[in-house]
C-alpha cells in the first residue's frame, strides 16, 4: 500500500514537472463543443451551458496570470474514516516564499487569497473566484489536517509558493508586480471572493476532499481514478464546459528531428511512419493513440515498437494534456492537437469561468464539480 501510495505521489510529481512549451491556436479549426447536460440551477440562464464562445474570453486579459498551475500531488489515500479534526478559521500557516527565501507566517485566509491570485486571472468572475477559493482552502486544510508537508526545499513549512509542491502562491509585491495599475481592483475583487467564502471548505463524509482543480478538462473532466488512480467518488468523469477555453485546440510543434529525439526514435522513423496532417495515413503509424481512458484522454501510445502511457507520452513531448485530437506530420514538423490544459481532474477553471458568466453561484459550481461534497465552515477562533 505504501509503495503504491509512493508510486502515486512520484507519479503526479513528475506530471506536474512539464509545462507545455509549443501551445498555439490553430485558426479555422475546431471540433464541435460536446453537449452537456445542464445541472437544474437557480440563476442559470434559459439555454443552459454556454456553447463556444471566443478562445480565451473567460481570461485572458493582459498582464493576468493564465489559470493552470493546478495542484496534482494526491494525499496518501485511506486515511481514517469519519470526521476529521479541523484547524481554526483564524488559524496561523507557515509559508515558503521561494522567491524571496522567507519563510512566512500568516493567517489561513491571508494565505487562501495569494493562492487564489496565482492560480486563476483575477479577469474572471467573482463566483468563479469565490469558487477557486474554497477549491483552495479546501485543498490547503485536507494538508493540514493530514499533516503532510509539502516543499522539499521547507519541510518546516506547511506550503510553499511552488504550484510544483503543491498550490502556487503569489506574495502581495509579487502581484503589485503583476497587475501593474490594476492591482488594486484586483486585490480588491480576490480579496472579496475570500471574504465572500470565509472558512468555507468540502467535506465528503466528514473530511475535507482532495479538491484537485485543473486548468481546462477540455470539454469533458478526468476522474481522480483515470489519472491519479484513487477511487473518490467526488471527483468523476464530468462534461465540462471548458472544449474551447482557453485556446480551442492546442496544437505542439516540433521538428521531425528534435521529436524523433525526445521520442528515442531514429531520424526517419517519423517521416516513414506517421499519419499525414491531411487525413491520409499510413498502414502502420510510428505513433498512434492505441487505448484511451473513459474519458477520452490517451492512456498508451504507441512510439515506434515501444507502448507507453498517455502521461510519458505527454511528459516527452511537452503537451498541454493527454486529451489527445490528433497526430500528425506537416511540413517536417510533427504537430500534435489537443483539447484541455493540466491533469483534467476536478473543478476546470475555465469550466467554472463560463458557469459564472452564465450566472450560477459559487455553491452551484462546485456542487457541479464535485458532486455529493457539501460545504462546511471551519471552526471560528485559531486552533
Ligand atoms: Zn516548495
């Protein structure tokens, strides 16, 4: 169980190690949005979902962060059932600000908003927002509760401003320096949406969950189980309606020669064996998607002779996601598309991002993401 556990942690370490580096829109092409069955919700407007609207409209705006530094280390599973021991809403947490080498105290709400400011553009909407805060809180406190650490460079720390070791966090001079002008509207408008949400965290029979939140599913969420092999039933394979946020497809570019590489494949083995861009194809590709997971995302590739998992395939080429559209060879490059940014698992900020445009409540969206969670408030006072 513990090597297992081990295996899991080391897993979702490593697929948090590869940020995309060839992300580009390609114009004039684009699967249609799927059809999501819409939860009956006060607020919502008559239609529902949102269908397509403009690649990037939830975010965006200049000089924003772009959501996607998603959480994705999974607490060791089977803890203990039944209630859990919950910190105070007052409650003082200790932070490695690796920028600034300093190792920081502050109040748990103090911390919840340097979060919410480096995980999601502050453009978005409030319930959104208000959302990704309890997302976050909620994350936090399941470590505290657990008493995991989790910066390897501060094991004194309970968090760091890592989103590689846990959630990202961003100090009040690092946000100056990133809104510019607009810092305090956006402070401000984070600073409400914790407020708004104060001590609220997910409970799931009596504990807080793993509330592990991604960039954009792509049009359709991941469940914990596909990815990160754990059985929580609140966090299921959902329709989300993320299929054209941020970018539509993403689509990677590399060069024959420098893919053939990262790839361990010789230099021709590409140009001889892969698919043409154009719909054509060959008998027998040197690189196919040969088994999915429920969700859609690729579970094993094949790369030449060789089969391996969605996630190294990902992790080699650098890919937004394992959500996988095409692969293909156009002028000496080969280019992948996919659909989606990060792991897929959870609440999609994107997802989330167009629920709030479409007026649903931060309950609402994060009784849509998930489902058969139920908010609580932390206990007032320090402890
Ligand atoms: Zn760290």
């Amino acid at each position: 169980m513990a090597r297992i556990a081990i295996l899991v942690v080391l897993f979702a370490l490593v697929s948090v190690l590869l940020v995309p580096s060839t992300v580009a829109l390609l114009a004039g092409e684009r699967l249609p949005a799927p059809s999501v069955e819409l939860p009956p919700t006060p607020g919502a407007p008559p239609g529902g979902w949102p269908g397509v609207g403009p690649a990037g409209s939830g975010g965006g705006e200049a000089g924003l962060p772009a959501a996607g530094a998603e959480p994705s280390t999974p607490l060791q599973p089977g803890g203990p059932a039944g209630a859990a021991q919950l910190p105070g809403e007052q409650t003082l947490v200790t932070v490695y600000d690796e920028e600034a080498h300093r190792l920081l105290q502050m109040p748990l709400e103090t911390y919840v908003e340097g979060v919410v400011a480096a995980e999601m553009p502050a453009g978005f909407a409030p319930a959104a927002l208000q959302a990704q805060a309890v997302a976050a809180r909620t994350f936090a406190v399941a470590r505290l509760v657990a008493g995991a650490a989790s910066c390897p460079l501060q094991p004194r720390a309970d968090f760091c401003s890592d989103g590689e070791h846990g959630q990202a966090w961003a100090s009040p001079a690092q946000r100056q320096r990133f809104w510019g002008v607009l810092a305090p509207v956006y402070e401000a408008k984070i600073r409400q949406a914790v407020e708004a949400t104060a001590g609220q965290i997910l409970l799931w029979q009596g504990r807080p969950i793993e509330a592990f939140y991604t960039a954009s599913a792509g049009g359709r969420t991941a469940s914990a189980k596909e990815v990160f092999g754990l059985d929580l039933p609140y966090l299921p394979s959902l329709p989300s309606p993320d299929a054209d946020r941020p970018a539509g497809l993403g689509v990677t570019r590399l060069p024959l020669a420098k893919a053939a590489q990262k790839l361990g494949l010789g230099a021709g083995d590409l140009q001889a064996g892969a698919p043409a861009a154009d719909g054509g194809s060959n008998a027998q590709p040197a690189l196919a998607v040969i088994a999915r997971t429920p969700s859609g995302r690729a579970a094993e590739v094949r790369v030449g002779d060789r089969t391996v998992s969605g996630e190294q395939f990902r992790q080699l080429l650098g890919l937004p996601s394992t959500l996988i559209e095409s692969i293909g060879v156009q002028d000496g490059n080969l280019v992948v598309q996919t659909r989606g940014y990060g792991h897929g698992v959870g609440l999609s900020q994107y997802g989330a991002g167009a629920m709030a445009r479409q007026g649903y409540s931060a309950e609402a969206i994060l009784a849509y993401y998930y489902p058969g969670t139920r908010i609580a408030h932390l206990p007032p006072g320090p402890v």
